[in-house]
C-alpha cells in the first residue's frame, strides 16, 4: 500500500540557535521535554534507515520503492538537523549532551550486536508509531509549542509533519518481509521492549537536562506530570493510538490525519 499522502523531504537548514536559551516560553520542564527527544533523533534515525535497508531488498512495488527513497531522506535530513540542534544545545548546558549521546550511541551498537534484521525493523516500526502518535499530538495541540521560539517551533512542527508522511512506511516493509502470526507477535513483543526503554531513557535525558539547567525543581516535575497526564497530556491523548497498535490488522493509516498534516504542510510550505 502506497502511502496516503506525498512524502516530501524539505532540506531546510533552521537556524538552531534558540537552544542557547530555554527557548519553550523559559519552560524548564517543556524545553528538556523537546531537547531530551532531540538527543535520541540523530542515532536513532540512522538506526531506522539501517533496518529498513537492511529488510528492503526483496521489495519490489514500485509506489514502497518510492515511499522507501523519500523515507530514507527525510530522515537523514532529520537526523543532520538534529545532530545541528544537539551541538547548539551544549551551549546551554555543557557536556551532559555529549554524555547522553555516547550512551545512546553504545546502547544502538548493542542491539544491532544482539537483534537480527527483523527484530531491529520491528523495533523501528514501534518507534515510528511512537513518533507518528506524538507528532500528531504535537500538531492537534498547539499550546505544546505556545511562547516557544519561533523558528524552534517551526522546526519541530516540521519534523512532526515529515513523520507523519513517513509514518507507514516501515511497517509497510515490515509486512511485506514478514506477514502472518509470526510477523504480529514479534511485532507487539517488540512495542513492549521499546515503551519500556524509550520511556526510561526519555525519563533520564530530561531529568539530566533539568538538572544541568539547574532547574530540576520539584514544580518544574509537577509540570511534566501535568505535560504527559494532565487533561490534553501527552501520554493521556495517545494512549489509544498506542493501544490500537495491539489490533493484529493494525495499520498506521487507520488514523487518516492528512486533514490535520495537509493544513500544517501548507503553513510550512509556505514559508520554506
Ligand atoms: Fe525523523
Ligand atoms: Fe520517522
């Protein structure tokens, strides 16, 4: 199945420099929120774009070829901002960046060590519908993002955009290479390891950033409570998409938000 809407890459260079500031409305806990998730992009990235190419060789439907080329570029595109934003980032709050990403980087060798090629693109495929549900909630929700700077705002509404274009095709991939019961289990297996660690290493990158800002108050937690579970919280408004990937005939398309993503790509669009 081709994706339902055009996956574009937009090579934009954004101008990172808000990092130096704590540039999410001088909110502690929403600013280490965004930069504990860019710590985990640039690895991560070329983590996924690794396990699709290394499961894509035996695709040969032309619209998934397509699909798989436009993928692999906005990630890379992705992943370079990042690493950009992550550099800018020390700026602000020292070696602690470079500290998490070493880890990050030796935990990913780890498992390409450990896990074959299926078990990495559906551990791939669970982090991509845990990108795909946040950028949607990131989209449908705006007041994440209210006072934050606005070229930092802009940059991640354009990541949130770009996975949700992208946000199928790895699973189209990992269902084409490995259909059937086989395929379900391991995939849910994997959705159970992965919200475990993403969850914990999310948990440690903003807790370490809070710190290193010196503001890791107990009201600066409070906010990140409200931020993940409060009434339009984060973990509160996804917990359905997270639960919809259980179905065995789940598909990421099931949740059509090309209204939501096509109003956001026409503001982007217009201003690249
Ligand atoms: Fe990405
Ligand atoms: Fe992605």
């Amino acid at each position: 199945m081709a994706s339902l809407t055009p996956i574009t890459p937009r090579n934009i260079t954004f101008k990172v420099d808000g990092t130096r500031t704590l540039w999410c409305d001088d909110d502690a806990a929403r600013t280490a929120f965004f930069d504990g998730l860019s710590i985990m992009f640039p690895e991560g990235e070329r983590f996924f774009m690794e396990a699709v190419r290394d499961n894509a060789a035996g695709i040969t439907d032309p619209a998934l070829k397509r699909d798989i080329q436009g993928f692999t570029t906005q990630e890379a595109i992705h992943s370079r901002e990042h690493m950009r934003y992550n550099r800018m980032l020390t700026e602000r709050v020292g070696e602690v960046v470079t500290r998490l990403e070493d880890a990050e980087k030796k935990r990913i060798e780890f498992a390409k060590r450990v896990m074959g090629p299926q078990q990495r693109l559906a551990m791939t495929i669970a982090l991509e519908h845990f990108t795909a549900i946040m950028a949607d909630h990131l989209l449908r929700f705006p007041h994440m993002l209210d006072g934050a700077d606005p070229e930092m705002a802009r940059l991640w509404r354009w990541h949130a955009i770009e996975e949700s274009e992208h946000k199928a095709v790895a699973f189209d991939v990992y269902r084409a290479v490995y259909p059937g019961l086989g395929g379900y289990l391991r995939r849910i297996w994997l959705m159970l390891v992965t919200t475990t660690t993403f969850t914990f290493f999310m948990s440690v990158h903003i807790n370490a950033i809070m710190k290193a800002d010196g503001r890791a108050t107990w009201g600066n937690r409070w906010r990140l409570v409200k931020l993940f579970w409060g009434r339009n919280g984060v973990i509160t408004r996804t917990l359905p998409s997270w639960l919809a990937y259980f179905r065995p005939g789940f598909h990421p398309w099931m949740h059509d938000n090309r209204g939501l993503v096509d109003s956001h790509r026409a503001r982007l669009d217009a201003t690249a």
